[in-house]
C-alpha cells in the first residue's frame, strides 16, 4: 500500500552557525562545529564513534564531502580521545564500496557504522554558500537511530583548499515544496511494485508499515530517502530497497512547471 500525503512538520534542528569571521581559518572553524558535536558525546560518555561520509546536496559522495568527514574525523581524533574514534579511509570506502550505498538513508549508514564496530555515527551534508562551505552534523546512535546532537556551521575556504577538492563545491538543492500546498500538486506513482518481504520478517509472519520521507524529484524519481517509522525485522531497508526503483509523475507548481516535492510514503508488509 502506497500513501502520499502533506507533510507539515520538518526536522527541527539545532542551528549554530560558525560566521566565517568570528574564525581565523578552516581548521578553527571546523574545530568549532567539531566541539559543538562532541560536547553532547562527552556528557554522555559514548565510545567507539565514526564519522560517514558526508554526501552533497543531492546525497551523492562528492570529494569535498569526503574531505570534509576525514577533517572532522582527524580532529575528533586529536582532540576527544575519549570518544575513541574510528578511523576511516573514506576515499577508500569509495572506491572499494564499503562505505553507505545512501549518505541520506539513514539505516543503511548505522548498519555500514555498526558492522565496523561503532556505537555512534556523525552523518551530514555540505553544500557551497557565499561565505564558504555550510556543513550540517548529527550524531546519531547507531542502534536505535537516537540523535544525541544536531549543528550546522559555515567553514572558511581558500584557494588552496579549493583546488585540494579537485571538483567545485556543489550549491545547495533548488527549493523542494510542499505536496499540496500554495497551489503545487502532489506527485502520483505511476510504477510502484511491491517491496520484498525479508527472510526474518517473513519466518516471523511479521507484519507492519514502515513510513518514508522522500523527496520526489523533477524527473520522477525517488531520492534523499529516509526513516520516520522503522518496524525492524530489516523492513526499512527492504521499503527503501522498493521505493528508491519506483517511478513517480511529478508534482507541478502554481506555474505550469514541475518541481521537486519532499512526502510521506507508507509502505505496508502484509502476509496474504
């Protein structure tokens, strides 16, 4: 069963934004957001952190993404012993694919987190402003998914730093709107089979619906997928699975013209 409806209520996040100025270079201002994930990780006193790879905009791995997460990592590192970072080569994730299929679908990163033996993972994104480089963190607890700490900050960028990146820094995603609101429709799924039941939910006779936040783009597809509503039994990513192969007719604005929509999507395990 498929279900689109409005979503009124956003992620709400602690924003502490770094001014370029306020910092006398990259390294002190990324130190800083650093300091403001890893004060709540202290409090609580968890071990066996890691960092993931932060993906772009439009939640692909980007090389300035995984610059950035081996910086933070480094400092972690330097810094918090206590936290016991792990460390990770995230060029090398890439390359031999064992880093997260998905920056954005949240499941599939703690699992890739927890097999190599972290209790909490830092997740994020980037993206290219007119100060420097905006960078979004949260610590997230790899097993339940508990967010222990959310900040966003803005890190300097050089010349030198600029052409380390080999690409250039991506620019943040065009607005995505509201699914049937001020005049914009809502996206209709015009090829949507049915998710794969998995071996333990089905030797369980498990049944349950797990919901979605996905962001239909101006192509029809499904993108930047995450969990609202996890059931367990390996469902979320089996829902994932399904829906990131769905084909959508996208929504259209007030204007004539397509335009990308962030939904709801229920996805419903049910043994016939």
């Amino acid at each position: 069963m498929l279900t689109l409806s409005l979503l009124f209520a956003w992620l709400s996040c602690a924003q502490n934004t770094v001014p370029p100025n306020a910092a006398s270079d990259f390294d002190a201002a990324l130190g800083q957001l650093a300091f403001q994930i890893a004060g709540p990780l202290e409090k609580e006193r968890v071990r066996r952190v890691i960092v993931a790879d932060l993906p772009d905009p439009n939640g692909k791995s980007h090389p300035a993404g995984r610059f950035l997460a081996d910086k933070v990592q480094a400092i972690l590192l330097r810094d918090y012993p206590t936290l016991e970072t792990i460390s990770v080569l995230h060029s090398q994730a890439v390359l031999d694919d064992s880093g997260p299929t998905d920056g954005k679908a949240f499941p599939n990163t703690r699992k890739w987190a927890k097999k190599l033996g972290a209790t909490v993972v830092i997740i994020g994104s980037f993206a290219k402003v007119p100060e420097g480089i905006e960078i979004w963190l949260t610590a997230m607890k790899t097993g339940s998914g508990h967010t222990y700490a959310q900040k966003k900050g803005v890190v300097p960028i050089s010349e030198e730093i600029d052409s380390m990146l080999g690409e250039p820094v991506p620019l943040p995603k065009t607005r995505i709107e509201r699914a049937g609101v001020g005049g914009v429709t809502i996206p209709v799924c015009i090829y949507c089979p049915g998710p794969q039941y998995t071996e333990k939910a089905k030797a369980a006779k498990f049944q349950g619906t797990v919901i979605l936040q996905v962001v239909i783009t101006t192509d029809g597809q499904a993108a930047n997928i995450s969990v609202i509503k996890a059931v367990g039994m390996d469902l979320e990513e089996a829902a994932i699975e399904a829906v990131r192969g769905w084909k959508f007719r996208p929504a259209v604005g007030p204007d004539g013209h397509v335009v990308a929509t962030l939904v709801p999507i229920e996805v419903t395990f049910r043994l016939r």
